[in-house]
C-alpha cells in the first residue's frame, strides 16, 4: 500500500513550482530537529525511525495516487509525470532509535535533490512526532518504576493504527510488554492479557469467574479483585485457586491505601508469593508515588499511548543547507521569532566524564562535507548512524530486530544521564546544547 500520500498539499505544489523554475533538481540538506523538550521535560528518546524507514520502501506514487492527483488539479501533468517515476535516492543519517536527543539534536539529516527531499516531510515528522512523544513519557514511567515491570495497555485509548506504534515506542524506551496482538505480531512484543471486568460480571459469582478463568488460564494467571468488595475478592482469589495463584490485579480506589492491605490479606492467608499488579490511569507520577508500596507491576494505558500529557514531541523539518545556482553550499536558516533554526550540516556528538554526558556537542559545517567525526572528538561518542546510502536503506533497523537494538540501546544510553536527569519535575534540559563552528 503506497504512503505517498501521507503528506500536506503543500509539499507537491512546492515541487510543482520548483520544477518549473529549475531548482528542483538542486542538491539540499534537511534537518529534522526539536527547538525544545514538551513539558519541561528533562531528554527525549527517539522512537520510530524504523517504522519510517519501512513506510519510504512504499513511498511511491502508483496509479491510483498519480489518478487522485490528476483528478483533483493538485500539481501540473509535468509533476504527474516526474512523480510517476519518483523514489528516494538521497542518503538519511541520524539518531538512532532509542537515543536520547536534546533541543537542537539533529535527529534526523535528509540529503538529496529538493524535490525528493522535501516531500518526505510530513510523513517523517508525523511517524517520529507521535513515536517519540510515546517513548518519552514511557521512559519516564520506566524510570519511575525502577525494577518493577510495566506493560502497555492503551490501545482503547488511541487509533488503532497509533495504538500499535505506541506499543512499539512504549517497548522501545522500557515497557516489557503490551496488550497490542498486532504490536506482537508486527515487532515481535511479548503479549499479555487476561480478563476484564465484564468477565467477572458475566457469570452468576466472581467465584464461577475465577474457577472458569484458573481451568482456562492455570493457577499463575492474574484475577481481577475490584469488581465487587476488594477484601472479599482476594478471599474468594485464594479460596479457588490456592495459595500458588499467580497474581491478583488492582484496578480501582486509593491504590497505596488498597496495595496496601491486599498484601498483608494475602500474606495472611498464606500467598505470599502471589504478585500484585496495578492498574487504573497510571502515569509517572502516580508510578513514582506508589514507589514504596507492596507493588509488583503496572499496567498503563491512556497516559503512554497519549505521551502523558505532551502528545507531540514538537519536532520540525527544516532546510539547512543547499546548493545555489553556482554549484557552491551555502548554509540557510529561518530566522523567524522564537522559530529560527541554525543552518549547515551538523555532526553531533555526546560529551562524556568517566561514562557520564556532559553536553550535547553539534558541528556544524557550512559546506557539504561532514567534517567532524569521532577521532576529532575521543572523549565523546558520536550519535548519528547511516540509515539510507543513495537510496539504498539498511534494513538491520526495520522490523522485529530493529526494535530490539532500539531497546538494548536505550537501556545503554538512558545510563549515561547524570542523576539530576532522572527527575520527573519540569526542568531545563538535563545536558547542554553546545555548537562548534566547523
């Protein structure tokens, strides 16, 4: 299915006037950055680089999208004609997936001619705009629970296409698991689940439920306790399945106050080893605040599919560099109010003290050449990978592998903050953004 149209209007009328006035053709250099962190927040993570790359495999305008186009008068039949043949031949370097990035980190750099540059804008800010707000909330949640697991819950709570990348993100940056069966099947999640209050209510007692449930599901399954009195279901819990059951599950009330007294009802009754899990709109501040409750796990829904209150990680696309009529680079910027960007071509670098970041050290070059690189720079490691090489895109970052060295290298990383980055109150940006001139 072709994504070429996942775009603005405005991104084929910009290559409709470029290829009448000839600068179509000219050789440019994109960056896709954030100017600042949503929220006060102290880092972001990346997330969906490999979901993008997937999506520009498709991005081709087949005849059903080349016939909307026509129809519907959007470009000239001379841009028909160039888009009838169009495929990305420029080169993508980047973040990967799973990094921390800071304001001005140049996420993602998209080389090529304009007009097959620019038009990936949309599709690339809307995929890393959505995946790396997800994953930003999601780590902090990660964080906040410290040891404790997490599983992703939301997918009621989003569309059903973001739901499954929300999943991924989620998964990414510290979650172990989700409910998603697509986000299981597509990126090679783990899965979990068990039963809903409707279950419990469907049959005559919870005691009926629970023994239907134990003879579907086994004695190490988990049992919603909160339908009806909490203090009744963990002894109707116990009563059926012994004091081997798995878990119980908390989706309501005041859950330290509830925790609370579920352990030491279990604990009573023998089931010491019967694990609680916790539920019931959770974000990271409600994490943190049950942080010395008897809590096993956590499940999340709403606030991490949503981005826990910033839904967006306000990052933007932009023009840096090109080439004029000449054939010389020259380094361009907007410079609008509170939303300029810094021109040239930038390799970006973390600064570190005995396995600490320090900063956020960005080259920037006004020629075309990247002329930094990691042996200028030996007590820092270097950010950007290659993703696309003149069209031709390394696939080690797509799929089910891709989101597990996106995973793994989130863990590595998220250890390089100093301490004052793990916080959860707003704050200024846990590392500096420094810039050297080239």
């Amino acid at each position: 299915m072709s994504t070429a149209l996942l775009t603005d209007r405005y991104e084929l009328t910009m290559i409709d006037a470029a290829l009448r006035d000839g600068t179509a053709g000219r050789p440019c250099v994109f960056e896709l950055f954030a100017r600042r962190l949503p929220g006060g927040r102290r880092f972001g993570v990346v997330a969906g680089t490999g979901r993008l790359l997937q999506e520009l495999r498709d991005f081709r305008f087949g005849d059903d999208e080349l016939r909307y186009l026509r129809d519907h008068a959007v470009v000239s039949p001379e841009t028909v004609a160039y888009l009838e043949n169009y495929s990305f031949t420029g080169s993508i370097r980047g973040y990967r997936e799973g990094e921390l990035y800071f304001p001005g980190s140049p996420i993602l750099t998209i080389e090529g001619t304009f007009a097959e540059a620019v038009v990936l804008e949309t599709l690339a800010l809307s995929i890393l705009n959505h995946d790396s707000a997800v994953a930003t909330a999601a780590a902090r949640m990660s964080i906040a629970a410290g040891d404790r697991p997490l599983a992703e819950m939301g997918s009621r709570r989003a569309g059903e296409r973001s739901a499954v990348a929300a999943a991924r993100a989620a998964y990414i940056a510290g979650f172990g698991a989700t409910s998603n069966l697509e986000a299981g099947r597509t990126w090679g999640i783990p899965t979990m689940g068990t039963a809903a209050h409707s279950f419990t209510l469907l049959h005559d007692t919870e005691e009926l439920a629970f023994r239907s449930q134990i003879d579907a599901l086994g004695v190490e399954t988990t049992l919603l306790i909160d339908t009806y009195d909490i203090r009744e279901g963990v002894a109707t819990a116990i009563r059926v399945a012994g004091t081997g059951l798995g878990g119980v599950r908390i989706d309501s009330g005041d859950l330290p106050t509830v925790a609370a007294a579920v352990r030491t009802q279990l604990d009573e009754l023998g089931a010491t080893g019967t694990k609680i899990t916790v539920t019931s709109d959770l974000d990271e501040f409600a994490i943190a605040a049950l942080a010395a409750s008897p809590v096993d796990s956590y499940g999340v829904g709403t606030s991490v599919v949503t981005g826990s209150g910033s839904p967006t990680a306000s990052m933007v696309y932009k023009l840096v560099a090109r080439q004029d009529a000449a054939g010389g680079w020259v380094a361009v910027a907007k410079a609008s109010a509170d939303k300029g960007s810094k021109g040239g071509r930038k390799a970006a670098f973390r600064t570190l003290s005995r396995g600490t970041a320090t900063s956020e050290l960005i080259a920037v070059s006004d020629g075309f050449e990247q002329v930094e690189t990691a042996a200028d720079h030996p007590d820092a490691r270097p950010l950007q990978v290659t993703f696309v090489d003149e069209g031709e895109t390394d696939a080690s970052f797509e799929g089910p592998g891709g989101v597990a060295l996106a995973r793994a290298h989130h863990a590595v990383v998220r250890e390089e903050l100093p301490i004052t980055g793990l916080a959860l109150s707003r704050s200024d940006p846990a590392l500096p953004t420094v810039y050297e001139e080239a």
